[in-house]
C-alpha cells in the first residue's frame, strides 16, 4: 500500500506541489558543489524549465512549441514533482527530472509514454507505477555527481512512498537517420527485453527493417546508466517529431534492480519479496 498522500495544488499558477516529500530542504551529495532538492515553487519550476530548452534545443536541435521564449514546458509538468540539483556556488540549476505519480496520471488519464506507446500491458501495475522524464544535466557538470544525486532524490521518493515500478522514455538523436537506433534496439531487444506481458507498442514506429544499424554506435551515458541498474526495454522505438529522436520505452522493476546499485540506494530486501 502507498503511503497516505497529502497534495496541494497552488492555485493560478500550475503548480503542483506534494507536502510529505522525503526531502525537506536541500541535501548535500558527496560533492559539496551540490544540493539536491525539490522545486518548492513556481520559479524553481522555471528554472528546470530554461535548463531543458537550452539542453534539448541546442544538443537535439528539438522544435519546442512554448508560450514563453526559453522555456520547455508541456500540459503534464504542473502535475509533475520535479526533482533540482543546484550548483551551491552560483545557485544555478543544473539537473533535473520530473516525477508523474500514480495517482497524478490517474487524474490527467494517462502518462507522457503513452502520448509515444500504447502501454495497456501496464495497466496492472499502475498504482505503483512512476513516470520519470525530462531528465537532463547541464553540459559543463556532467561529472556523474548531478545524475547521481539526482537518483538519490530518485530512490528517496520510490523508498518514501513504496512505490515498486519506475517507466520513462529514454532518447536517441534522429540526425543519422534512425542507423544508431536500430543497433541499440537490436542488441537491447536480445540483452535486456522485458517481458512480454509488460511490453507495450509504438504508436509512430521506425521502418527498422529498411534501417542499416550501425554497429559502431555506442549508448548514450543515461540509457546505458539505465540498462546498467537493471531497467529493460519494453517496446521497439517510436518516433518523436518535436526532440527528431528515437525514444525507447524503458522499466525499471525495483525488485529485479542490480543488487549494486539496490544496496547503494538503499531500498529495503522488502521490495524484492
């Protein structure tokens, strides 16, 4: 059972704010550069917000339809927790995610996966279900402490609220045609495919059987981190028109998590019973 929840919806502003987070105030990762903490407010919101569109414009050369000039903002982030590291030095944001949960998807009537995947494969797990998204680090800390700590913040929520299934979407540039793509849904579709009654489908599919994958592509360091902790593939990529990338549709089961990173995390033996 989840823990009771406690929400409270500012109103006028979109601003959608849980007050029982496991994290109160700003915690400190190993590296004192940094602080992690949740948006507790309109402009914290804003400000993962200008990060997104400077990471997703300039490296994906994404085509974000927004009311306000430099800000990537959709429908579901005033629904959304949305977790900050910030540079302690200059109080820039410098990572970020966004948290869908359960009960938020249920009151919108879906997650931002099934704008991209048909997902009714899933619909037994939904009430534990989290959706992570919009995650993107800063190009000059890109040092594995932001993302780290952004996956303490991560697993303080899922430990918090006993949550047992974390889903998003992880994204491969188009700019070479879809070539690296097909190899990474050819090897991972072998590696690390999940199974079958948790798959789901694309709702724009790549041609992949007209695609040469290209053997020499490499993962991107955050789908690798994913696969790596123990997140499985569950669908074939479906195409996104505004990022012009591949997304593949990834689950993380904590009780299939590797033991390594379970035991880093801190999650308790009672959520691989």
């Amino acid at each position: 059972m989840n823990a009771p929840l406690s929400t409270h919806l500012l109103q006028n502003l979109g601003f959608y704010q849980r007050q029982d987070h496991p994290i109160q105030g700003i915690i400190r990762g190993s590296d004192d550069r940094y602080g992690l903490t949740f948006a507790q407010s309109k402009e914290d919101l804003r400000r993962a917000q200008r990060l997104r569109f400077e990471v997703f414009t300039e490296e994906y050369q994404a085509t974000l339809r927004t009311r306000q000039p430099g800000v990537d903002e959709d429908f579901y982030d005033e629904y959304c927790d949305h977790l900050l590291v910030r540079d302690n030095q200059s109080g820039d944001v410098v990572g970020t995610y966004r948290i869908l949960p359960p009960h938020q998807a249920e009151r919108i009537g879906s997650y931002y996966s099934e704008t991209e995947f048909f997902i009714t494969r899933l619909d037994r797990i939904r009430d534990s279900l989290v959706e992570l998204g919009r995650s993107c680090v800063h190009k000059d800390h890109r040092n594995g402490a932001v993302i780290m700590l952004l996956w303490s913040g991560i697993a303080a929520y899922m430990r918090h609220y006993r949550y047992r299934y974390l889903i998003g979407c992880a994204s491969v540039s188009m700019r070479d045609g879809g070539r690296a793509a097909a190899q990474f849904w050819q090897t991972l579709s072998v590696s690390s495919l999940a199974p079958e009654e948790l798959q789901g489908f694309p709702k724009h599919a790549l041609p992949l059987d007209r695609i040469t994958p290209d053997a020499a592509a490499q993962l991107p360091p955050l789908m690798k981190g994913y696969v790596r902790i123990g997140a499985e593939v569950c669908s074939p990529p479906s195409w996104d028109p505004d990022f012009n990338t591949a997304d593949f549709l990834m689950l993380l089961r904590l009780a299939e998590m590797n033991p390594r990173y379970a035991k880093h995390f801190g999650f308790p033996t009672s959520f691989s019973s």
